[in-house]
C-alpha cells in the first residue's frame, strides 16, 4: 500500500473514486459526475491516495485548510478495505502535515472511536448544522 498527493496522481480515474463513495452507501454512482468530483479534489488543500499493491484505489482523504484551522471533507475506505489500516494511513498522514493546526470533521454515527483515536472527539457544545447544494434541494422540491 502506498499514499500520494492526488498532485503527484493528475490521471487519477475519477470513476474509482465514485466506486468507492457508492461502496460506502454515500448515494450511488449516477449521483456523481467525474468531472465535479475531479474539482472538489482540485480544489481541496490537499487530497491523499491510498493505492493498494496493484495501483487499485482503496482510500481517499481530502482537507480544507487556512493554516489555523483545518477541515477534514472525507476520509473514506473501500468497504473491502476497512479495518485494514487504510484509514489510520490517511489519518497520520493528514496529523504529519495538519498537526499544528486544529482539526475538525463530521463522523458518520458509529465512527467516532475511529477519530477519537487520533484526538479528534465529539464536542457536546457543537452541533454540526448543513444544508444541500442548491441543485439537490431543487431536485428535492420537484
């Protein structure tokens, strides 16, 4: 297994990073488009890799950073994947480069232990609060 900046990754399938957003119940593939997926990497801080020892895609983590402050956007394991260490890789990764900044995230009900392991910890004063892309909310609406 290795890690890379999607920088050092620029012919990246985008279609392998849908497989795995779907794999994970994160809607299905149709809900994805490769060339709006490749922006929100384009446009992260940072987007990481995890290639298995076949060059497959198995892990992704992207951030949002302004130097004091940094937001993990996803960090996501193909299913087959999980509890292999796959995460963990991603996580020291994202500490090494992020550590001296504080980090934030949402998790998924059921993962919190994933997170509190690197320092990462629900607050009780927080409450995490969203709405959707205007497009979804149109869809919703019709």
């Amino acid at each position: 297994m290795k890690i890379l900046p999607f920088a050092d990754h620029p012919h990246l399938d985008f279609h392998a990073v849908i497989e795995i957003y779907a794999a994970n119940g994160w809607g299905t593939a149709a809900d994805y488009r490769a060339e709006e997926v490749r922006a929100w990497f384009e446009q992260s801080s940072c987007a990481l890799l995890v290639l298995d020892d076949d060059s497959r895609l198995v892990g992704i983590a992207r951030v949002m950073s302004d130097s004091l402050n940094t937001w993990l956007c996803e960090i996501v394991v193909h299913p087959a994947r999980q509890r292999g260490g796959v995460g963990s890789l991603l996580m020291h990764d994202i500490i090494a480069r992020y550590g001296h900044t504080a980090l934030w995230g949402e998790a998924i009900k059921g993962t919190e232990g994933f997170f509190s392991k690197f320092g990462i910890v629900p607050r009780s004063s927080i409450t995490a609060v969203s709405r959707a892309p205007s497009s979804a909310r149109r869809a919703q609406s019709a």
